[in-house]
C-alpha cells in the first residue's frame, strides 16, 4: 500500500487539502496528515482540520509522495518551515514523488525542487520562481513531480495522484464512485 504525507499548515486551503485526503484514501492509500505545530490547523475559511500527528514526528519516515495543499497563508508557512524543507529534498532525492497545489508549488520552487521542470500554479504564484518552465494547464507532471493550479483543479489533481501511485485503473474506479459526469459545469438554471 503506498504511503502518503500530506502537511498542513494554518491557512491552508481546505478544498484541497480535504480533497487529497479524501480521494486517496478512498483509493486504498495510507494518508498521514501532519501539522506543522501540535493541535489543530484553522484553513483559509475557518474549517477546523485535526491533523493525525505533527510534522516533527514524521521528518525520519518515509512516504511515497508528499502531497503540499496551497492557500497562500498555509503555503507561506510550510515554505518557512525548515524541517518540511530537508524532508522534501530528501524525498525528492530518493525518487519519489512530490507534489503541491495552488501556492503550494512555490513551496516545491524555494526547495530547488522545480528548476528545469515545467509547472503550473495559482496565477502569480510561480512568476519569479527561477528555472521553472510555467504551464496554464489544470495539471502538470513532470518527472516526479506533480503541481496543479487550486482548488479549481483539485479533484483532478487528486485523481491524478491516485494514477501515479495506484494507476488508471485505481483513479477510474474512485472517478466512477463519485459519480463525475465529467469537468464541465451541468447547470441549467
């Protein structure tokens, strides 16, 4: 069973932290949520997220994949944070996965982890970022790393973390329980 670690920070964005979670663990994935800090973490909305053990306890573990949901506050925090930074790297060395959403490609961008790499953010996002090969695209894989734009896109992106990890076939079953008609909006008013 893959394993994955998704860290969470105050002002993170909830959609696509609950999103990421939710998905891959409706794949089967092991889904450890971390909190920078002990407690909960309050997302950019108010939603209340109680984190399953914090960042520190888990810097020596590995994972399969490192899932960065955005939020500009929340990403602000875990680029900040110097433990999440040496775990991405490490992880990145390793040949594993590494991903992030909305602001949270930033994140990936100040740990060295997109030069070279074509990515795709919120707007704005990754505008300075060096090296980075910017894409308007919901998703963006390249590599090991995988980025997306916000909360917009989340259900694709974690749908497609489910594909890297477990394959086509894992993502079409949980896509197929959801009962998505597809990525357009059905309204009829």
């Amino acid at each position: 069973m893959s394993r994955v670690l998704v860290p969470l920070a105050d002002g993170c964005e909830e959609l696509e932290a609950v999103t990421i979670i939710d998905l891959l663990r409706r794949a089967g994935i092991e889904v450890t949520v971390a909190g920078l800090g002990d407690g909960s973490v309050t997302a950019s909305r108010g939603v209340v997220l109680q984190p399953d053990r914090p960042l520190a306890e888990l810097l020596a573990e590995d994972f399969d994949m490192i899932a960065l949901p955005g939020g500009a506050d929340g990403a602000r925090r875990l680029m900040a944070d110097d433990g999440l930074r040496d775990l991405l790297a490490r992880h990145a060395e390793s040949g594993r996965w590494t991903v992030a959403i909305c602001a949270a490609p930033r994140v990936l961008a100040e740990a060295g982890l997109l030069a070279g790499r074509r990515a795709t953010s919120f707007p704005g996002w990754l505008d300075d970022a060096g090296g980075v090969q910017r894409a308007d695209e919901p998703v963006v894989v390249d590599g090991r790393v995988a980025t997306s734009q916000g909360p917009g896109t989340a259900m694709d992106f974690a749908l497609t973390l489910v594909e890297l990890l477990e394959g086509r076939e894992a993502a079409a079953a949980v896509e197929e329980r959801l009962q998505r008609p597809g990525n357009q909006c059905r309204y009829t008013g």
